[in-house]
C-alpha cells in the first residue's frame, strides 16, 4: 500500500502555471542557484533555457524542473554542445510519479547530473525509483546511468544495441572527451548494462504496469543510435519521442539511419493517435498537432534527396556537402554546427542504397 501521505507541503515548490499542460515548477532555492535563463513555461514555447552549472555544485543539489502534465516532470536541457557551462545537462529527461513509485526516463550527461537528478525527485516525492528507462545510448541521455544502479530494487530498462555501444570505442572516446574539460562531472563513470533489453522486431514492445499507470516501451530500431526506444505513458497519453524528432534546434545524424527515421515518424503519426503531449530529447514538449515531428521529417527527406541528387549527378562527396546549405535553417539553434555533418553523414548513407 502506498503512503498516506504523499507529500511534504513544507517543501513543495512553488507553481507557476499558464494552462493544464504549461505549469513551470521551480523552487524559489532552485531558481536562484542557477545562472542563466530558465523558461516559464516547457511546452509549445520557443523559449530555451539557459542554465550554467558549477563544478562545485553540491551532488545533491537539485536540478532545475517543470511539471507538464499530471504526475509528469520534465528536465528541460540546454539547447547546446556540451561545454564548461552546461556541464552536461544539454538534454532532456524527466519522471512519471505513480502510488507506488517512480518511473524515470533518461539520466542526463554526467553520473554528477544522474545523482542531482535523483536529488530533484527526492525534493518532489519520497517514494522509491523503480525503474530508470534509457531511450538511447548517446551521453547526452545516458551517462548519468551509474548514479541509478546504487538504488535498490531498480529495474534498468534500456535497447539491446547498448550491449554493443558499451563494448565500442566510441564509448571510451566520448568519455575521455568529457573528461578533458568536465572531469569532476564524470567521476564514477561506468557504463550501464540494462536489465532488460528492448529489441526483437521493430515496434514490438514491452509494457509493465506501476501504481495504476501502463508504461509501453517500444523499440524504434537504429533511426538515431546503436538502439533507440519511444516510451508510451498510456493512460495519461504521453509520447516520450527521444531523439526521433527534435524541437527548438536543428537535428543531428552522426549515428543511426536516415531512412528509419522517416519509417519511425510515420510510424508514431499513426500508432498514437490520441496523445496530448510529445516529450522529445531536445526542445519543448508540445501538442498537437506536434510540428516538430513533421519539421524534423521534411529537413531528414530534403537532406536525403539532395544528396541521392547530388550523387546521381557525379558529385563527389566534398562537393555535396560543401554545397549543401538550407538557407531557412539559418537561425534555427545547432544548424551551423550540425547541417554539414548531416550532409556528410546522409551522402555516405544513400552512396550506399544507391549502389
């Protein structure tokens, strides 16, 4: 039976709320400890946070945080690379609080930001985390894994392409890139095996059931890493989308294939008919009729026919990339820093389909 009581009204914090689904909720302490801009609101704005870190920020220290809908709390990253200032937190997670326990999804960039992610659902609620799910495996969302595997009974739900990733040299090179200039951060560092393992065909899923709410984990194949997963809240009609599309900033396709990002959106236009709110991996969550996901779709279709263009006409892939420019993008956030690694990494992509 869960806790008649539920909540400590001497330390809730305060809401500021514009509608249902747009209720900011920041402590007074939280907002003052944190340089930099935070949005009053995480859903359907095109208000980016700002928050600057310390190094010497305390483990414990709570991390900034909205709730977006009910029982639903949403960490709500920097739109940026990874640097000193972020220190990591440069993508989203967040955590769903049932009777009998939380449900938290992604774990932040450093196991520093895992254990101030632990911190902030301790300040919301005192019941046990039970299950930590990792949509993928880029740091961004999921180095702050180890902070979770001290907590007991915790079930850690990740794609069974981590096992592959953790066993790669891209792991230790991310790793000793974190370490030159973010070291404190990373102290601890391991990667994390999940408990279960999400694969078997695309699309198939798992679903398990905590405190009254289903929770369906779908696997989504390789459209952005070794493995990436879509998590369904079913009665409260949550989408958690990852990295399958991105809101407030330009996407980025260093990993995974270009061709299963458009089958994955056409598969989540079609599978979730009734959600009110899609969570992405960056950006604002929004509502219907979620733009970011067609947005996302037309920049990976337009990237992908250029360069199948490009190729048919005998253009190498210097040339390709070099030209390669969406003009309409310019002021969209991480474009300059994305669009020609996108080119590049599409170019490769259809030289292959294409021969």
């Amino acid at each position: 039976m869960p806790p008649k009581k539920r909540w400590n009204n001497s330390k809730l914090p305060l809401f500021s709320c514009l509608g249902v689904l747009t209720c900011s909720l920041f402590t007074g302490s939280i907002a003052a400890s944190h340089a930099g801009q935070a949005p009053q609101t995480a859903v359907d704005t095109q208000a980016i946070p700002v928050t600057v870190l310390s190094a010497k920020d305390a483990e414990n220290k709570p991390l900034p945080f909205h709730k977006i809908a009910s029982d639903t709390y949403f960490f709500y990253g920097n739109i940026a690379e990874v640097d000193e200032k972020n220190r990591g937190f440069n993508g989203n997670a967040g955590f769903v609080v049932t009777r009998d326990g939380v449900v938290v999804i992604d774990s932040l960039g450093t196991p520093r930001l895992g254990k101030r992610l632990i911190a902030t659902v301790r300040q919301v609620t005192k019941l046990p985390i039970k299950y930590l799910i990792i949509t993928h495996n880029h740091p961004d969302h999921s180095y702050g894994a180890i902070a979770f595997k001290s907590i007991p009974g915790i079930k850690i739900i990740g794609h069974e392409g981590t096992l592959k990733y953790l066993d790669s040299e891209g792991l230790a090179g991310s790793v000793a890139f974190r370490r030159s200039f973010i070291a404190p951060d990373m102290q601890g560092f391991k990667g994390v095996a999940p408990d279960i393992l999400i694969g078997g065909k695309r699309f198939d899923h798992y679903a398990f059931t905590l405190g009254g709410k289903t929770f369906r984990v779908y696997n989504t194949g390789q459209h952005h890493s070794y493995g990436d997963l879509v998590v369904h809240q079913v009665e409260d009609k949550n989408v958690w989308i990852s990295d399958l599309a991105f809101n407030n900033r330009s996407t980025f396709m260093g990993d995974g294939h270009s061709s299963e990002v458009l089958g994955a959106m056409d598969w989540l236009r079609n599978s979730f008919p009734d959600t009110r709110l899609m969570i992405p991996g960056h950006g604002s969550a929004q509502t219907a009729p979620f733009p970011m996901v067609e947005k996302t779709y037309s920049y990976v279709k337009r990237l992908r026919d250029e360069m199948r263009d490009a190729i048919k006409s005998g253009q190498d892939l210097a040339t390709a990339v070099k030209a390669s420019d969406f003009a309409d993008w310019h002021d969209a956030p991480l474009y300059h820093e994305n669009h020609k690694k996108n080119a590049n990494f599409i170019y490769l992509e259809m030289e292959q389909e294409l021969f």
